[in-house]
C-alpha cells in the first residue's frame, strides 16, 4: 500500500508530524513503521503537548532516588535502606467505553510499573469521577468501574486503601479513573527500565498477544464522541491472576542477578517497551516477532508490535544467564521467550518470516529523544469572568432555624456522604498491613512490614476549586493531599500526578493546563514535595465540552515512629474541641454554595499557601508532642461535615457553639482552606492555647466531645448514630431507588 | 505445634497467615509449594493452613482446581490420618471441593464482593471482631447435611452482631444459618469464611483473631498474647 499524509491521518498524526517523520528516516515509513510512530507519538506516550510544562515541576530533590521520568515510577528515600516507589495513572477513556475492563486494566497496569522496579506493591488507591448519581448511565458505570476495580486489585492480592469519588455533571460522558499503587524496596534492588550488553537476550514473559488494546495509546488521544463505542476492541482484557503469578515471578527472577533490565508492556506494547529500554541505553535490539507467543492466529507486524495485551513484561537477561531466568518462570507456569538480542546500532529491527518488518531508530520515536514537543497557546478561559462576578452578598444566609435541615442535605450529598457502597467492595485489609481500618485518619496509614516505618498515602483533587481558579485551585489539591498526610502524622515525601484535562487543543482548556499545573509546582516546593512522575490524560472532553480540570495529586509520606501516627475520631467524651486555624467569611465553591444553593460559578474557596504551611507545620508540632488525640482536617462540607465525621467511629457526639460574627453558612459549610478540628483532654487545652498564641496560629475551643449527643448553638440535633445512618446510606438509597 | 501454610500460585493471604502465626502467636511456620507433595515433616498434631487468595484464579467454581493440585493430595491424606487442617476463606472453599468438609459456598446474596470488620461467635461465646473479604463465601447445604452439622456441634463460628445476637442483618453474604465456619466431624478440619489472620496484632488495633486461634486450640498458651509492636513492622 502506499503510504501518504492520509494514511498518517488515519492514524492520528498530523502532516507536519508525517514530514518530520520522513525526515528523520530519510525515506518514506512502511505501514508498520508509521504505526509506530502513531503509538510513540501520540499524546499518551509522549507527552508532546505537556512535557514543556511539566519541566516546570520540582523533579528532583527532596528524598527522591531517581529524577522524575527517568523509571517506570518515582522512588523515594524511606530511611533505613528501603526506598517507597509509587505512581498514578489514568485509565479515563477505556472506562468510559467499557468500566469494568478499563477500570481493571487501570488497576493492573499501574501495579506492573511498580513491580518492574523490583519493589513489591503493597497499597492501591483510586481517584474516580462520575457525572450525577441520579442518572442511570452513571450508576452502570460507577457499578462497572467499582466492579473492575475489586476484580483485579481484590484477586491481584493489593489492599485499596484509600481514594476519592465524586459527582459532577461534567463528568457524565468523560468518566475518570485514576489509579494509584504504592510499594517498597530495598535500596540498590531496583531493577532499570534500560536494555545494556551488545548480544544480551531480550524475553518476553506472561500472557500471550492478542489483537485486544491495538491503538489503545492513540485511542486515549482523542475526544470521546458516539463512535468511541465502535473502537471497543481499543479496550484491553484483564487477567488478575497471571498478574499475580507475573509479580511473584518477576521478584523472583530479580533475585537471580540474571536481569539487565525489565519494563512492563502497557500503552504501545512490544513497540513501546522495546523503544524506550534501547533508547535509555542507547542500544539498539533485533526482534524476531515470530517467537512471540500470540492467542491469535495470522497477526500481522503492526498487530503483534501495538497490541495492549496484558500482563506481559520486557526484560533484558545477562547472555549465558538464560537457563536461571527460564527455571523461575516455568516455577510460576509462565512463558517466557527468547525473542530477540540486543545490538549497538541504536535501531530496532523487526523481522517477521525472515522479512525485515520495520527499521527505526530507537531514539526517534521517544519522549527526549525524536518525538515532537510542542508549545501550546493558551489563553483566559471566557467562563472565568462569570466566576470573578460572584458576589456572596447575592446569597441570602441561611436562618438560625434552617441550619440542623441544610446540615442533613450536605451530609447526604453523594460528593459528601460516606462512600461505603463502594469501598466495601475493595480488599482493603489483605497484606495485614492497613491500620485504618481500626483507625481512621486522614490518610490511610500502611505498616510497610520488615522496614520498621509506616507509610501514609493519599489522593486528592477538589477540581471545582480548579476550575474556579486554575492556579490556586492546582495549589490547593497540593495542600491538601500534604494537610491530609500531617494530620495522621506523617512527613510529605512526594507528589505523583494524574492530570485530567480536555483537549489541548483548545486555548482555553490549556490555559487551565498550564496554570493549575504552575500553582502544583509552586506547592510542590513550598512543602518540599518533589513531583516523582505521573501521567497526563488529555481529551477528556466530548461535544458539549471538556471536564473540570483534575490533577489529582497522589502523595506518599512517612511515619518514622508507629507512635506517631494520628486518627482522626473523637476518642473521649469530655474532650475538648479546639479549630487549628481561622475560620472565614467565605462560601466560594463550597459544596453547600454549589449543591444546595446552586450556583455554577463562584472562585476557589480562601487559601494562602503560607497560613497553610504554618498550620500544618503548627498540627505536625503538637502531635509529635502528643498533646492531642486526634485531628482531622476541613475539607467538603465544611466544619460541620468534619466534626460529624470525628464521632462516626466510636459513636461520639460534641457540643459546640459559633462564636464569629461570620455569616452563619460560611462559618458551618465553607470551605475555607488550612482548618483542621483537633481533640486534646480538657487537662491540656491551656497548654494548646499558649503553644498556638507562641506559634502565632490562630486556635480557637469550639466546644465538647459527648457521649454520643450532639448540640449545635444550644439546640438539640439528636444522636451521632442518627447522622451517621444518613451518611453510610445516602448513596445506597440513591442507587436502590432506580 | 507447627504450621504449614500451603501456597498456591493465587494464594494471596498466605504472607499474612504466615506473619500472624510466626509473629503474633509465635509459632514455627513452613511454607508448602502447590507443586510439592511432601508433608513428612508434619505430624497429626501439627496444623496444614490453607490461606486465603484466588488458589488458581478462580474463574471456575473457587477452588475446583487448588483441589486437584499435588499438595491437596498430601493434605487430604493429612486430614484422613487425623492431622489437623484449617481454611480459611478460600482456602474454606478448597476444602469443601476437597469434601473434607460438607456444603459449599455461593456467591454473596447481594453478588458483590465484601471486605470489612463483621463480628462472629462460637456456641455462647463473645463476639469477636473479624474481617471478612470474599465474592463467594455464603455457605449452603443441604438439610439433612444441616441437621447433621448442628446435632454433632460442627457449627464453630456463625456470623452476630456486636452484642452477639445472631440476625439476618449481621450476616454478610446470606450464609445458611449465619453460618461462617465449620469443622468435620472428627473435629480436625476446620474451614471459615472470615480472617483471623488479619486481625492478630496491636498494631493493626484488633486482636480477636488470636481468640480464634484459641478456640481452635492452635494457640496454647494465653501468655503468648504479650507482644511488641514491633514485630508486626
């Protein structure tokens, strides 16, 4: 066939890239070749149109051991010589299309890039959005994606640990599943994603190839319309279990000192994994595609080189130390394939029957290396003016004897209310190791067995405070994945990201890009978190338009001492209830202004990033001191939704008073930034006021923990238990009244 | 007393199993192979564990297959002789494929996967605070099988309330009965749904499981209970 502009269009590239292409092989590419680089190039493995800001993060510093981008994912000092490698990504477009395969294939791809660093993964988190609970559509995909979920990560034996769900009619089309996993290693154990040795075999380990998740890279680089149903085969097709025998397997075969080098195969397969081991190593391979193990017959080059199939690893073995690598996959009933060499060409050369398939070099079709990095114009998106016209004065506030009826509304609010439904279809507790079961916090706290620390991680988005205001809203995401480790008694360590964004094409969505991506740097390096990697998920957009920008912030911080750690619930009636922090007259963006009220377009709530930074380091002070007995930050729904919170674990109540002259919804349900509600027994209440006053961070006592009663302003709300029955169900009652 | 913990290449629980009776019950622990067959080291006093996990991915009925692995041959003929053998979770369902122990189990009433703390008690005991996580863990038998379960007190464990109280609503899959672990009727086999091995530590802030471990008599003595917080990280 011939190949031509067109063709290169078929295959989502652009003329200019189809010339470039031409250029660099200095002849016209075969069918297979521009395949290839319509994998490499596109968005999804590439990053043309995000790397330039993304360079703008802090990546490197901190306690990192690899700058950012360099492996599969982040690795970050722990201490006591084991390193913490985590990572989140995206798996929005094939969730969209088929939830229960996208959502699990999410799942199983992020937990190879963890274990292809040698490190074994030890918690999973998730970040989801959907469009309105009500609407039957997103209860079919929010039951698919949940049940996708629990398929893999429940069988693949991981805990999911911790996430976040939410509800927005932006989401309705362009569903998000962000998928997070964390594990540990030890120091100097990691295996590299790089092929070295001129002559070293290269293998092909675990499942077959099939012609699932052919141009699922390219698929995830463009807008999702009605036809998206018809590139269902896109989609790839999980299989937990030999996932399982594949990490077992792969942490052996590390243990052999056989392995050169490994890289899992996700987006772009065979092509993938093959281009960016040769070219970090600048090496070249030969690959003859006919040793590959297929599940189908009659595959073509192009077929085999972009299928997606799952479960299935790259790795580079030590010449002569075949027989080693081959004795521990038939351990785990896996296959295992000599399917090629190493070479110092810097080519890659595939052959199909003794046929020379493709010819490039390895270099060219990477991120750092020949694939195209574009500056993007971007300009203030035209909705922006509507939000900096809000005036809170146009909300009338609400009486003194609403405010018991508007508190039931915002704690059954889907984005509010507890997520059971979903979480109790996790294994959350296999590997022994969750201690939030028993005790809530903030952050889900994980004993990492054998290094003596706990880890406490986190995913964090607010996207409405981001779609209000790009900057602050990418600042506030930071802070509070940061605020949520402090207040179980961890130390930031560092950010991986997923940025959900729509099409970058258009000025105004990458004017959200660009900004809420500047106000995560600036963050980053306040709190001293380094961005380790991540992943961006462009084309999250459909005819009607794109979603609220999400970069979903996953954060990893340690706990030194186990004593250390902090919950987040009441522990003791008779306590004594203190605000961290100041409340403000303020109601922007708060699910109370945007779900009760109404109102589309107001700004981000009240955030300084230095008041922030000191109430979080004012919150980390006092409970390494132990002088409180539990903190728990304000978030969605505002002060009342936290203090609710505290006492749903143990059944305790609280008696509390306003003493502001704010307005009363702001002072209840606002969603002013760097607040947290912390306990200390009545005996060392002084000692919090004086050591506050000395730190200059406003502490102010609100009331009284009881026994399970609860009193606002001297009215009787009735018992915790009451509230917390309208919070476990609320989502339930939704999803069984369809 | 030692332990064996079997490992199928699915097993997914058997670290934990494994942490829990080496650790938290100080227990001498030997890890089994799928593949293996030799349990000489094992007397009739000794206990096989078969953990929790997806044994072989379980995309047939769970544990029709794990039934069939080399090991199970050695186990089952270790259960015949008297040896004492344990299952727990999946490993509750490879025995009832094994039929070493009566019934078998179902998909969840409600047919979704459930993890979380639920509470169960043996005969009049307390209720103890165990994890549960499984898709297919309602037990199901027959009614003279039923009969034949109670009359000889092979009911160890039925799902409860906090209080204790047996009730449709504190029972989370539908088992029959509240039924959430037996043992055969020699009373050296034993299968349960929920996990005591997740919930043996300080650190993990519930101890019940260890009770577990108690009534089972696989624990010994209480002094063992004492144990540092330390060991668990």
């Amino acid at each position: 066939m011939e190949i031509t502009a067109q063709t290169a269009k078929e295959l989502r590239l652009t003329e200019e890239e189809f010339e470039l292409i031409k250029q660099k092989l200095g002849r016209t590419p075969n069918f297979t070749e521009l395949c290839s680089f319509s994998a490499m190039w596109s968005e999804h493995c590439s990053y043309k149109n995000s790397i330039k800001w993304l360079k703008t993060l802090p990546r490197e510093g901190g306690r990192m051991l690899v700058a950012a981008g360099e492996e599969n994912a982040g690795l970050m000092d722990m201490g006591n010589g084991y390193g913490v490698v985590f990572k989140i990504e995206s798996h929005n477009h094939p969730s969209a299309i088929e939830p229960f395969q996208g959502a699990a294939t999410g799942v199983g791809g992020i937990q190879r890039d963890i274990f292809t660093m040698g490190a074994r993964p030890i918690a999973s988190l998730n970040s989801l959005r959907f469009g309105n609970l009500k609407d039957k559509k997103t209860q079919r995909l929010l039951a698919g994606v949940v049940h996708g979920i629990g398929h893999y990560g429940n069988c693949f034996g991981v805990p999911t640990v911790g996430g976040e769900v939410y509800f927005e009619d932006c989401y309705h089309t362009n569903p998000l599943v962000n998928a997070m996993s964390v594990g540990i290693v030890k120091v100097g154990k990691t295996i590299s994603a790089t092929a070295e040795g001129i002559g070293n075999p290269v293998f092909f380990v675990g499942s077959a190839t099939g012609k699932d998740g052919i141009g699922g890279a390219s698929f995830a680089s463009a807008n999702i319309t009605e036809e998206s149903t018809e590139e269902l085969p896109a989609v790839q097709v999980g299989d937990p279990f030999q996932e399982k025998k594949l990490l077992e397997a792969c942490l052996e075969v590390i243990d052999t000192g056989a392995v050169v080098g490994m890289q899992d195969m996700g987006a772009a397969g065979i092509i993938c994994s093959t281009a960016e081991m040769s070219a970090k190593g600048g090496v070249g391979m030969r690959i003859d595609l006919d040793k590959v193990p297929t599940r189908q017959q009659n595959m073509k080059a192009w077929e085999l080189l972009l299928s997606e199939s799952q479960e299935r690893m790259l790795i580079v073995v030590e010449k002569g130390k075949e027989e080693a690598v081959l004795k521990v996959f038939e351990k785990w009933d896996l296959s295992a394939s000599n399917i090629g060499e190493v070479t110092g060409d810097g080519l890659l050369k595939f052959y199909m029957h003794g046929e020379l398939e493709a010819e490039i070099p390895a270099y060219e079709l990477v991120l750092g290396g020949g694939a195209p990095q574009y500056t993007r114009e971007y300009k203030e998106p035209a909705y922006l003016e509507k939000i900096k016209a809000f005036d809170a004065n146009s909300i009338k506030d609400i009486d003194a004897a609403d405010l018991k009826g508007v508190a039931e509304q915002i704690i059954q609010i889907p984005n509010i209310a507890s997520k059971r439904w979903v979480y109790v279809q996790y294994d959350s507790m296999v590997g022994a190791a969750n201690t939030s079961t028993n005790a809530p916090s903030d952050a889900a706290v994980i004993l990492a067995k054998g290094t003596g620390k706990a880890l406490t991680v986190t995913v964090d988005c607010n996207s409405r405070y981001v779609h209000a205001e790009p900057y602050t809203g990418g600042m506030i995401a930071v802070a509070e994945a940061a605020r949520n480790i402090v207040c179980s008694g961890g130390e930031p360590l560092g950010v991986t990201n997923c940025l959900n964004f729509g099409n970058p094409y258009d000025p105004e969505v990458y004017y959200q890009f660009v900004k809420a991506v500047t106000g995560m740097g600036d963050a980053c390096r306040k709190f001293n978190t380094p961005v380790t990697g991540g992943n961006v998920s462009f084309y999250n957009q459909n005819p009607d338009g794109p979603v609220y920008p999400t970069p979903t912030i996953g954060m990893v911080g340690v706990i030194d001492e186990f004593t250390n750690r902090m919950t987040m619930d009441y522990k003791e009636a008779g306590d004594v209830i203190v605000l961290i922090g100041e409340q403000q007259d303020d109601i922007a963006s708060s699910e109370y202004l945007h779900k009760v009220k109404g109102v589309e377009y107001s700004p981000a709530p009240h955030f300084d990033i230095d008041e922030e930074f000191g109430v979080q380091k004012f919150v980390a002070s006092i409970i390494k001191d132990k002088l409180v007995k539990s903190a728990h930050d304000i978030s969605e729904g505002g002060l009342l939704v936290t203090l609710l919170e505290k006492g749903f674990n143990r059944n305790l109540g609280f008696e509390v008073k306003a003493d502001s002259d704010i307005r009363t919804d702001a002072y209840w349900f606002g969603e002013a930034q760097s607040r947290v509600v912390v306990t200390v027994s009545k005996d060392k209440a002084e000692e919090l006021q004086h050591k506050a006053a000395a730190a200059g961070i406003p502490a102010t006592i609100l009331g009284s923990v009881s026994n399970g009663s609860i009193k606002v302003n001297g009215t009787d709300w009735g018992s915790i238990e009451a509230w917390k029955e309208k919070y476990d169900t609320a989502i339930e009652k939704i999803i069984s009244a369809n | 007393m030692k332990f064996g913990v079997v490992v199928f290449p699915g097993s997914n629980c058997d670290r934990d199993m494994q942490d829990a009776l080496q650790y938290d019950l100080n227990k001498e622990v030997i890890m089994l192979w799928h593949k293996e067959k030799d349990l000489s080291m094992f007397s009739t006093e000794d206990c096989i564990v078969l953990p929790g996990g997806f044994s072989y991915g379980d995309y047939l009925r769970c544990g029709a297959i794990a039934r069939f692995s080399p090991m199970m041959q050695s186990v089952i003929d270790f259960a015949n002789r008297g040896g004492k053998v344990l299952g727990v979770c999946n490993g509750f369902q490879i025995l009832c494929e094994s039929h070493l122990l009566p019934g078998v189990l179902l998909q969840n009433a409600h047919q979704q996967f459930v993890c979380k703390n639920i509470y169960m008690k043996n005969g009049d005991g307390r209720a103890l605070k165990i994890p549960v996580a499984h898709g297919e863990g309602r037990f199901y038998a027959d009614e003279k099988t039923l009969y034949e379960l109670e009359e000889n007190d092979q009911v160890i464990f039925r799902y409860c309330d906090e209080k204790g109280t047996v009730n449709a609503g504190s029972n989370p899959n539908g088992a029959i009965r509240s039924i959430a672990g037996i043992s055969n009727r020699a009373g050296n086999v034993w299968g349960m749904m929920p996990h005591p091995e997740r919930a043996t530590s300080a650190a993990l802030g519930n101890q019940d499981g260890l009770e577990v471990f108690k009534i089972l008599e696989l624990y010994g003595t209480v002094a063992a209970e004492k144990q540092e917080l330390a060991t668990a990280l």
